[in-house]
C-alpha cells in the first residue's frame, strides 16, 4: 500500500518539467553501448574509443552487462542468426534504452542487399539514429552521438514514456 | 564421466570475451573438458553474392570480409582475378601494392595486439596499440583516400601515385613505431601480469598445428616456417630481404612475440620499399590507352576506371591465388564461364582455418584462460563466416 502510493507519487514527480528535463540532462550524457559486436563495422566502432577520437568525452562508455547498458549500437550487419541475439539483448536492457544503426548495411543492406542471410535492422529494432558509410569514420560516430543527446535532451524519441 | 557432474557454459554472442559467435565450453569446474566454437553468426554469403557482381565490382566485396586487413583480401582477389585476364601489373604498380599491403599488416596486428590486451586486463594495451594504429591508417588514406577499405589494387595496376610527401611521413610514421614497440616490451609484452597470463597457456605443439592445418602467424609461433611470402612469392616479395618470424614454445605468449617480430619485418620492409621504388606507370599500357586522357591522368596520377572495368570478360577458366593475409594464408579461387560474372567463386580464408585451434588449444584449460587464448589467436569473426 504505502509502497504503491510512493511510486506513483515518484512518478507523478519524474513526469514534472524541471525533473524530467534533468533526468533527460543526465541521460544524455550517459549513453552505454553494450557489448555486442554484429559484424565489421565493430573495427571501426572501437576506433572512435580509443585515443585519436575518444568518445568518452561525450559520457559514451562501453560496458559488458546487458543490466547496465541502454544503447544497443548495431554495428553493420545482422545476420538472421545475429537477429535473435540482438532481439534477446534489447530485451534485456533497462528503459530508456536506444538504438543506433551503423553502416549502410544496417540502413538497409548495403553492399549486401541481396544477401539471403540478413536482415534490416529496423525490421527487428526500434532504430533512434543511422550512420550512413561502409563503414563509417569514427567522426560521423561521434557526429551521431552528439544528435542522440540533442534528440534525448529535446525529447524526439520514439519511446514516448520518457 | 557422468551429465551431472559437467557443465556446459555458453559465451556470447554478447560478451566482452566472445566476439561475433558463441562459445560453448563444456567444464568440468574450472577446466575445460570440452571446447565448441558456434560460428555463422556473420555469414552474410559473399560467395554468393559474388556470383551476382562483375568483377570490378566483387573488389569491395571480398574486403568487406576482414575490414582489419582489407589490402591483403583485395590484392588476393585481384591476383587471381589477373591469372583469369592474363594481365601483369607494371613494378611500380607491384611495389605501391606490398607497400599498402605491409601498412595494413602493421596495422591489423596492432588491432589484434590491443584485443587481446583488453581482454587480458590490460587495458593500457588496448589504447596504446590503437593509438598508434591511427598514424598507419593516416599513411594509408594518403595513399588511398580511405581508412580501411581501400579498393586500391584494380586488375592491371592501382588506383593512385605515392602523394608527394608521403616517404618523408612514412619514415616519421616507422621511426616513431619502433620507439613505441621498446615501450610495449615493458608496459605489456613482458610485464609479469602478461606472463603470467600467457606463458605455457593454450599451447598447440608443432606436429598438431600441422596436422589440424592452422596457418599465419599462429602456425609459425607453432616453430614452423611456412609463409607464403617465402614459399610461393608474389609480386615484389622475392626482391625484399626479410625473415619468417618463428618461435617454437606454441602458447599464447609465443604468438604475441610472432606478431611484434612481424610487424618489425614490415616496418624494415616498408623502409625497403620507399628506398628502391621504381618511377613508371601504375597501370597497365593494356589499360592506360583506355583511360580518356592519358596527360591528364599523368598528371593528377590517379585513375578513373576505363569503362572496360565494368565490362571484364576473361576467358574461360579458373585461377587461383595465394597471398599471406595478415592473419595467415588466404586463398581465392575464381572460375569463369566467360561471361561478365564469375560462375564460382571461393575464399579459404586463415581466420576459418586457424578456427579449430580453439578445441585444440582450450583443451584441459581453465576458464580464465578462454579470452587469453581468443585474443592471442586474433580471429576475426567475419573473416572467418564470410
């Protein structure tokens, strides 16, 4: 009972305008990509971590647990079998959650369009931001996550609820 | 022993220590009774495909397979593909191609250095050997316009001239490299921790890693020389002087020492390379007397493709070809039924082959051990599914 009342007050609160803009603030600046490699797009994705472009300065640090992640970077293709694993590991993630899609094959296919073994990512995901390029420069990666903050900060994502 | 007592444990796909598969150990406690790799997680069919393209037009596609080592997929491919033609590139256009090729040798191994670094602890490694790859991707997007997937070896030739500048940068580049490879010998090569970690684990003996057929670096840390560059040279190779790297312990530690005792080889090579680089076309007369205006390619020494390329019909026939890709021996295989498409095409790739290393190498060890021995193998996931 007393429980019952204390959630719905905090969410009453979480939903106030000073509150929710900071919770969106915070969110912005903490975007984790799981560790979740779906195909060559990956060399490039740890390029953009490492010292010449450092993404952590933007508060873009990969971690390993599903539990404590909430961005799922699709890098490049997926494959149908890489498909159910993607699905299981968003599923895993806590909300806010978002996905960003890497590489021309993960817009739709690229260079293997007609592959019988992939699939679209936005088939199976509900995709945030596309990074055009085969694969992209570690630049258009960080270029990417600097729109997703705008996006978060100025609410136009496709969960509604936060 | 009985079910109850064993336990199978699943690793990946999402997992640091993984890659793009899953790993399926079956333990028996801590150590490994039984090691199964689950691949096809990135099988996206580019044999397959390759059947539907021209030929021009399969160059990017065979480097989509291993984007760490681009350059070696590319010129093997297109090797085989001037076997079908019956074409040979000019020798500068040979010396621009080992060159590009040695750049992304020192590069995909320093990719696979910081890997296995990261998942050994170290994570120092992981950013150090990064940091350090980018002034070699820099060399090579002069050379090429790109930073990993060059399509810079065409049938006939290349693409580009050497930039003006580009020896004086690449001297800087291999002098600062050599520097760097003393720091890692005492931040991460022989550092107690690495030792610890990787002295007698996953030890394949010279007699399994030749019978089981596990190629590149990982067979010469194995105490065999076998290198394609040495056994069967292409291109400039037979006129380079350099060594086969081998070490005889087999372990995890002894492929690291290969892949730092290589990427001292193409360092040397490279220095090689920019001393006695022949002046000349970079593309073959058969080809240059199609592009449209010869003085104008003369000058801005690039070439735009003749629209020949869009149209290649070798003859009838197969060809084949061997290169040392830099994770080991890779092998293309192309027929052709005289029409603009091949009928068939194959690539053995060394990522594949050095694959079964992993049951042979786990065996009996413990679980900690599973990512040293993942990393100091550097297999690349794509490479290996195609």
């Amino acid at each position: 009972m007393f429980d019952a009342v204390i959630r719905r007050l905090s969410r009453a609160l979480a939903r106030q305008k000073i509150l929710s803009s900071l919770k969106d603030w915070g969110t912005s600046f903490s975007l984790w990509p799981v560790h979740f490699t779906t195909a060559c797009c990956g060399s490039e994705f740890a390029a953009s971590f490492c010292p010449r472009y450092d993404a952590e300065r933007y508060g873009f640090l990969p971690f390993v647990g599903t539990r404590q992640c909430n961005v799922l970077f699709i890098e490049g293709t997926v494959t149908k079998k890489m498909a159910e694993a993607a699905k299981i590991v968003y599923e895993q993630m806590p909300e806010p959650k978002f996905v960003f899609a890497m590489g021309a094959c993960a817009i739709d296919g690229g260079i293997f369009w007609n592959s019988y073994n992939i699939v679209r990512p936005h088939e199976i995901l509900p995709v945030d931001v596309y990074i055009p390029g085969c694969p992209p420069r570690p630049e258009a990666i960080l270029k990417s996550l600097t729109m997703e903050q705008e996006k978060i900060r100025k609410k136009v994502t496709p969960h509604p609820e936060n | 022993m009985s079910e109850e007592q064993t336990l199978e444990l699943l690793i990946g796909p999402q997992h640091p220590g993984s890659g793009h598969m899953r790993l399926v150990a079956e333990m028996d406690g801590d150590v490994i009774l039984n090691f199964e790799p689950n691949i096809g997680y990135v099988h996206r069919a580019v044999e397959k495909i390759a059947e539907t393209k021209t030929y021009v037009q399969i160059i990017p596609l065979v480097e989509r397979t291993s984007l760490p080592d681009t350059a070696n997929h590319n010129l093997g491919y297109v090797l085989a593909l001037e076997r079908l033609l019956g074409i040979d590139a000019p020798l500068r256009a040979q010396y621009l191609r080992i060159l590009l090729a040695e750049i992304n040798r020192i590069h995909s191994h320093l990719y696979g250095m910081g890997i296995h670094g990261n998942m050994i602890g170290s994570t120092t490694m992981l950013m150090w050997a990064f940091g350090d790859r980018e002034p070699f991707i820099e060399l090579a997007q002069r050379l090429t316009g790109a930073r990993l997937s060059y399509s810079y070896i065409i049938p006939g030739g290349v693409r580009r001239d050497l930039p003006q500048d580009f020896r004086n940068d690449a001297l800087k580049a291999l002098s600062y490299m050599e520097r760097r490879l003393k720091d890692y010998d005492r931040i991460f090569v022989h550092n107690p921790v690495t030792l610890a970690r990787l002295k007698g684990v996953g030890v394949i003996n010279r007699i399994d890693a030749a019978r089981i057929g596990v190629v590149g670096p990982n067979l010469r840390a194995s105490g065999i020389a076998y290198d394609v560059r040495k056994i069967e040279p292409y291109c400039i190779y037979p006129d380079l002087d350099f060594e086969v790297v081998v070490r005889d312990e087999g372990d995890a530690h002894a492929r690291l020492l290969v892949r730092i005792g290589e990427i001292e080889q193409s360092i040397s090579m490279i220095r090689q390379i920019l001393g006695k680089i022949p002046d000349g076309s970079i593309l073959a007369d058969r080809y240059l007397d199609l592009v449209p205006s010869r003085t104008r390619f003369e000058k801005r020494s690039s070439v735009k493709f003749p629209a020949l390329f869009s149209g290649l019909k070798p003859s009838k026939g197969e060809a084949v070809s061997r290169v040392e890709a830099s994770r080991g021996e890779l092998f293309h295989y192309l027929v052709s039924d005289g029409s603009t498409h091949p009928y068939r095409f194959r690539i053995v790739t060394p990522s594949f082959k050095n694959l079964i290393a992993f049951k042979h190498a786990l065996l009996g060890q413990k679980l900690a051990d599973i990512p040293a021995v993942y990393g100091s193998l550097d297999y690349f996931p794509p490479e290996a599914d195609r």
